[in-house]
C-alpha cells in the first residue's frame, strides 16, 4: 500500500506535485483546490490539473511565488 502523503495538505496551500504520464514524468506547481482519497486538484498558470493517487510520485510544499518585478 502507498503512502498517501497528500492527504495530510489542506486546500489553499501551494505545492509542487510530480506524477506520471504517458512517456515520463510531470510537474504541477500552484494552489491545491481539492484533496481526497482519489488525489489532488492543482490550480496552475495553465489552468486546474487533476492528478490521480496512482500517478502521484513525489510532492511538496512550495514559498509563495516572487513579487513581480517593475519594469524600468
């Protein structure tokens, strides 16, 4: 049986998970939106992804993002 690590973040919390995909790994950094048995829901700059627990490898919490930068 895996671990199911995720289940301890809570929605709102920024975080980078790593799942498996056709031909490889992927990455999904941004807000969690859901949490559950099934696996977890990322809000990312392209748009939510749903990540399956069977596919989930790896996954951490992240800062927040940096401060835009002015331009000159």
């Amino acid at each position: 049986m895996t671990v199911q690590f995720w289940r301890q973040w809570r929605v709102g919390e920024r975080v980078v998970v790593r799942y498996r995909v056709e031909g490889g790994y992927s990455d999904a950094l941004g807000e969690l939106t859901r949490v559950d048995a099934d696996g977890v829901e990322v809000s990312t700059r392209r748009g939510p992804v749903a990540v399956p627990a069977e596919d989930i490898v790896l996954g951490k919490h992240v800062p927040p993002p940096p401060a835009p930068r002015h331009r000159r």
